[in-house]
C-alpha cells in the first residue's frame, strides 16, 4: 500500500505541533511508497509560510485592522 499525504500531515512532519511525534513515528515506520500532488506541494508551502509568519513576527493578516482616517 502507498501513502499519498495531505498538508495537514506534512505540516507537523515539518513544524512542531502536538502532532508531530505521532506523524514522524508513522511516516518512518510506513512501508510502503509516498507520493504527494504538486498542488499539496503548493499548499504545503503556503500553510507553512503563513505558520512561521504568525509564529515568528506575529503576521496574522496581509491586511490592517485599524482604519485609517481619510
């Protein structure tokens, strides 16, 4: 059998989360074959940057929430 993960799978394999343990600890003992679609590839990519974002310069939006007089 083959593994075809989703993002929220990668995600933690990649980034520490509750999860990451558990996912590490399938994905090394898995036996089979893993094969990803370049669309999670991209998603994977995005979700990641938005995380570190948030995480490390405290980005939560591309947009400003005050309104600006004018």
């Amino acid at each position: 059998m083959d593994l075809f993960p989703d993002t929220s799978f990668i995600i933690p394999l990649l980034i520490e989360t509750d999860t990451t343990q558990k996912a590490r600890d399938f994905f090394s003992s898995f036996p089979g074959a893993c094969a990803v679609s370049m669309s999670v590839y991209e998603e994977t990519f995005f979700v990641g940057l938005r995380l570190i974002a948030e995480d490390e310069f405290g980005i939560t939006g591309t947009g400003s929430q005050e309104t600006y007089p004018g």
